[in-house]
C-alpha cells in the first residue's frame, strides 16, 4: 500500500432487503489531512442548512480514525432522518472503518495522518416507513462503506476493468441507450 495517500476516491451500492428501501451508496474521499482531502474535510466542519455534517462515532466518546466525516446527500427536512443519519447509518460507517484498521484495508500507523469524507444516500421513504428495518440500514450501510474504502484504497475499479466494460455494462438507471 502506497505511503503516498493524497487523494483515493471509492464508492459502492448494497442493495437493501426486499420490500425495505434501506439501499446504501457511500462515496468515500480518502486522504492525508495536510492534502485536498483534509482541506475539503475542514471546510465541512461549516454546516449547511439540511446537510449536517458530523463525525462518525462508534460511541459517545468513541470518534474513529482515521476522522471520517459522514455527508448526506439528500437534505434533511426532519428529526426522523436526522435520527436515522445520525444513528444508524453513524453507527455502520464508524464499524466499517475501525473493521477496516483492523483487516489491514486502512494502514494503522497512519491513522492520525487521514481522513475520510463520506457521502451518505438516506431514502426519504425510510422515514415514512413505519416497518423500517434498521438492522437492514445497519447492514446496507455498513457492507457498502466498506467495500467503498476497499475500492478507494486498491484504485478500483481500474481503469482497464472501465475500458474492458465500456459496452458490456450500463448505469442501472440507463434506459436511453
């Protein structure tokens, strides 16, 4: 792994479970804190009315490193989501990273050295779902943040996996080509 972290960029999709609408699509931002990425990761400490910012804690008292910053990237409009952000999907992002220092994904001794800026999907049909399952948010969130970091430390997919699938694979939403 490159001692050289200025700038990885991951992202990954986990699917919810059947009849939930719990899908999960971090975009993670991985670098030193002296680069872009810890320059873009204080400028976020400045809120933005219905896009809160906070710190992924696995706990009171218990901020993971690398400092990761989780972003939603849907306003939030009311406590429900705020809750459901600041709860469920904090808790899966903060165990994602701390799982990823301890498999080695993220390199330990550099920690303290960076930072990770998360950008967060929360479907707004979750809040009016009075069947929420937020073991299944856990879940989604928690796969896809991680694999994302996997993906932003190993540079994937490479580029000549983009060019082998240029035309064997399209955007799930492509229904103009």
């Amino acid at each position: 792994m490159s001692d050289n972290l200025i700038f990885r960029a991951g992202e990954a999709t986990v699917l919810a479970a059947p009849g939930q609408a719990t899908d999960a699509m971090p975009e993670i931002l991985i670098g030193r804190v002296d680069g872009p990425v810890g320059q873009a990761f204080a400028n976020m400490m400045a809120q933005s009315k219905g896009h809160t910012a906070m710190f992924a804690i696995r706990a009171c008292n218990q901020m993971v490193r690398p400092a990761t910053m989780i972003v939603p990237k849907v306003t939030m409009k009311d406590m429900e989501t705020v809750n459901l952000f600041g709860g469920v999907v904090q808790s899966a992002t903060a165990d994602a990273v701390v799982d990823c220092l301890i498999e080695g994904i993220l390199p330990k001794d550099q920690a303290n050295d960076l930072c990770i800026i998360s950008l967060v999907w929360i479907d707004p049909r979750c809040v009016q779902d009075p069947n929420i399952d937020r073991r299944d948010m856990y879940r989604t969130n928690y796969e896809a943040t991680k694999l994302a970091i996997q993906r932003a430390m190993n540079n994937e997919p490479s580029v000549e996996t983009l060019i082998e699938n240029r035309h064997k694979i399209k955007h799930d939403m492509d229904d103009w080509s």
